[in-house]
C-alpha cells in the first residue's frame, strides 16, 4: 500500500459496521446502526480513519471500499474459521469463561490455532494500513492477540485495546490453557480499556500472578520495558440520538398501536435480550411464572413482551438455551394465556431502531437481569428514551451498567425470591418515585454518552483533544 493512503487512524474489529443489503440496483452497503461506529464514525472522518473487519459471509473478502468517508477494509474468514476461531475459540472458550463460566467452556487446540491465525490475519492488515506513527484502536475479545503481534511489526504505532465484555476474576482466568499468550497479546497495547474498575483490577492482578509485572496503580510495566495503562471506561450509547427517536411522531403511533394490540394492559414487562445464557431469559420468564402462579400478577392486566435477538444459532450451548426458552414460553402461555391473549409475547427477530424505541416506549417495567454482563446498552437505551420520566428499570446488579445507572430497582437475578419480588415493587412503584430514579440516569446518560467514552479512551491514548472534540450528524446512510 504507498504511504500516501495509509490511515493515521485505524479501528481493528471483528466485524466491519456495515450491513450488505440489497437494492433494485443491485447489492450495496449501509451502515449499521451500533454504537460503536456511531462514537467513532466522526473520527473516523476527520481523520480519514480506516476500519479493518469482517464484512460477513463465508470466504473471499469484497475489496476495500468507502462509504460515508469511513475507509472499509474487509477481512475474509473461511468457513473452517467460523467454525474454529469464531464459533469454537471466541464463542465457546472465551465467551463463557469471561461471563462467570455460567455454562462450561470447552478448550479445543484447533481452535487456538485458527484464533491464532485469525488474529495474525487482522493485525497484518492493520501493519499494512495504519500511516507511520499513527494510532490503532483493536476492538474485543476475538481479537486479543492483535495487539502485541502488531507491536512486533510496527513499534512506531500507539496501540489501543478495549474488551467490550467482563475480564474475569484469575481463578477463572487460569483455566485458559493458553493463558500466558493471551495476557502478553493484551500488554502489547498502550492502553487496556475495560468496562470495569473490576475487570481492570483483575487484569492487572493476573499480570503480577502469571508474569511477575508490578502494577503500580493504573500502570504496568510490561516485559519489553513499555508503560502500560489498564484502566476503566465503561462504554455508553449516543443519547441524543436515541432520545430523538424515541420522541419521534413515528414511533409514538407505533407505540400506541402496539399497546392496543396487547389489549391495553395495565403493565408490560419488557426484556429485549440476544438470545444468549448470558442475559437470564430463562430465570427471569420463571420470576414471571411464579408470580402468575402465586396470583401476585395475573393475564391480561400484566403480560410479558420478551425479544430474543437470534445470535449465534449454530453454537451448540445457543441451540440448547432456545429450546429451553420456547418450551419455557410455551408452559407459561399453555397455564396462564387465554384464547387470543397470551401472558408471554415471545419475539425472536432482529428489529430497527425505531421498532425498539416504540418497545421501549410501552414498557412499564423493563426487566434487564443478566447473570453477568459487560455493560448492557438496552438498560441505557431504555432510560434514554423515557422523554415522559416514567417507568420502571429493573437492573442486574452483574451488568456493568449497575455502577452507571444507580437508581435502577437494583437487583441479585441468581435469587429468585428477590427478583420476583423487586419485578412486583418496581411495577407498584409509584410515578413520582419512577420520575425521580428515571430523571437522575437520564441527566447522567447525558453527560456520560458514547461519545464521552470514545474521548476518554482516546485521550488516554495520546490522541490529540482536537481529534476526539467532533460533533456530527450521524444518521446512517446508504451509498453504493
Ligand atoms: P451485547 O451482548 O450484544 O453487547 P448489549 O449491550 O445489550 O449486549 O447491546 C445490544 C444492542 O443490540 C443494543 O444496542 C440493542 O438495542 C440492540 N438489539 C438488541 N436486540 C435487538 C433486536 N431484536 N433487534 C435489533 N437490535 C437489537 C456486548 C456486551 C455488552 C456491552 C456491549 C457494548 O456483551 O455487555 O454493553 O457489547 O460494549
């Protein structure tokens, strides 16, 4: 590649924040609508940024393209990949081993091979394309690797890292057979971004544990010598951007259409989960049972909407928890649903932004319990969107959000007993009371949004203030 079109900014994920979709013209792309690219689209532009990532599909990659004034550069992964570094390594090793070993990891050794070569695959890619001295920002769990590879190669580059999910506590890390690679392919990075304090602590612990470094601090030395930072910034969503949605004519009507077609119950309950053992759909959909069981909530004053986003359908453990969901559903719809009315609205589809808002917008009480969570950005989007100040957000206190939002009806969703009873006081909590908890997050999700995050982290990184302080119109588009 010459020097001329190498990018002085350069994002590194897995996927690339595009969505192929096809028109009477043919195949083209859009942007997709995360928060991710949101935060650094504007980057991205002012510094004619490249992102490197998986475009999709099994095989051969498209060529490198632009759209947006974002660069696109396109990874292949092959369908033993998928299967191997993907499905195997990222989504049945680390996965559930970041997230408390909810369900047991599985350790294959053909699966590091290929998370191995995956990662040499994106961190050449990201050694060909970023501009001399530039800045690389790698992005989550499937790519931990990237960063001391790309050190290796270009030791001119400021190296960024942020896991997007929990980093778990050493008793669990140390199960890792390949433990030592990994934390070493973190400490090629300048800066490791967590969405904890926890998380980083325990980062830092295992670097004195496994390595022999001493933490200082935020601070580690790492074994070449080079300072690194391990430390907090707990991801957010592009606020103003949700809340002009959610007070958009569009979604209201959709609102109230959509309250009337569940016969104007007193109260929903929400949950809009991808369908993963991560989020406690199971645990949360028995909370419900037993409290129609126990007459504590009956049908069709109270009914349950529950989004199960698909998500990684071939993944055996996936495969399992929605058979056990459905039949779930299924129980509770067979004893408690009438003709035409049925106590558990079960959606397993994908939804736009404007669909959800409207969600959103009915939910008097919307559940978010997950067993163990990174952060959780439905938790964030739902407080955003409540314009009127009421409502009601049930909050896992094992979600990273539970330290954002503090005045959520916090709580335990592994106690059974509580959840239940915190479902029924946060659906009998009175509006004023609503008002006030749902009024204090709205002012903090303000101040603190996604793009308060992609500044923290890129400051700490050494990007100028100058690059980080943009402010533009979002809204994705589509182009050829
Ligand atoms: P996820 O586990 O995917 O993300 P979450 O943070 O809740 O979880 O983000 C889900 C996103 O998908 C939300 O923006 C939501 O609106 C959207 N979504 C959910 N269901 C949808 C549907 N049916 N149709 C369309 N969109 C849907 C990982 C970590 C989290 C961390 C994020 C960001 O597991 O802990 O918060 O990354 O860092």
């Amino acid at each position: 590649m010459p020097e001329s079109s190498k990018s002085p900014f350069v994002v590194v994920a897995n996927r690339l924040p595009v969505d192929r979709i096809t028109t009477a013209d043919g195949q083209t792309w859009r942007r997709s609508p995360g928060g991710l690219v949101t935060a650094l689209h504007p980057v991205l532009q002012a510094e004619a940024g490249c992102w490197i990532g998986w475009a999709g599909g099994e095989g051969e990659a498209p060529a490198p393209f632009s759209l947006d004034n974002m660069q696109l550069s396109p990874v292949p992964l092959y369908a033993d990949e998928l299967r191997n570094y993907y499905e195997g390594f990222s989504n049945a090793t680390l996965w559930p081993l970041y997230h408390d070993a909810v369900e047991q990891p599985a350790f294959h050794r053909h699966w590091w091979k290929s998370y191995e070569e995956v990662n040499r695959r994106f961190a050449d890619r990201a050694a060909e394309t970023a501009a001399p001295d530039g800045v690389v920002w790698v992005q989550d769990y499937q790519l931990q690797l990237v960063p001391a590879m790309l050190r290796k190669m270009r030791p001119d580059l400021r190296i960024g890292f942020f896991l997007h999910i929990p980093f778990p506590p050493a008793e669990l890390f140390v199960q890792l057979p390949k433990r030592l690679d990994i934390l070493r392919g973190l400490l090629g990075a300048d800066v490791v971004g967590f969405q904890s304090p926890g998380a980083a602590q325990n980062f830092l612990r295992l670097t004195r544990q496994l390595l022999g470094l001493k933490p200082r601090g935020h601070l580690v030395e790492a074994e070449d010598g080079r300072q690194v930072r391990a430390e907090a910034y707990p991801i957010s969503i592009d606020t103003v951007s949700v809340e002009r949605v959610a007070g958009s004519p569009a979604v209201h009507s959709h609102a109230e259409r959509l309250r009337k077609e569940l016969g104007n119950p007193k109260t929903v309950i929400l949950g809009v989960d991808r369908l993963d053992y991560t989020k406690g759909i199971e645990q949360r959909l028995k909370a419900f049972r037993e409290l129609l069981a126990d007459g504590e909530m009956s049908v069709p004053d109270t009914v349950m909407v529950q989004v199960a986003t698909p998500s990684r359908e071939r993944v055996e453990h996936y495969k399992a928890l929605r058979r056990t969901v459905e039949r779930e559903v299924g129980r509770i719809n067979g004893d408690y649903g009438r003709l035409g009315v049925p106590a558990v609205h079960y959606l397993h589809q994908s939804y736009s932004r404007e669909e959800l808002a409207a969600l959103y917008l009915i939910a008097d009480v919307m559940a978010v319990t997950p067993f163990r969570d990174g952060m959780n950005l439905v938790a964030k989007e739902y407080v955003a969107s409540r314009l009127s100040n009421d409502g009601a957000l049930v909050l896992s206190e094992f979600a990273g959000a539970a330290a954002d939002l503090k005045q959520a009806f916090q709580v335990n969703p592994h106690d059974l007993d509580a959840l239940k009873s915190v479902l029924l006081t946060a659906a009998a909590s009175p509006v004023e009371e609503q008002r006030r908890r749902i009024k204090s997050m709205r002012r903090y999700l303000r101040g603190h949004d996604v793009k308060h995050w992609a500044r923290g982290f890129l400051t700490a990184l050494g990007v100028p203030e100058t690059a980080t302080a943009y402010d533009s119109d979002n809204t994705p588009e589509t182009s050829t």
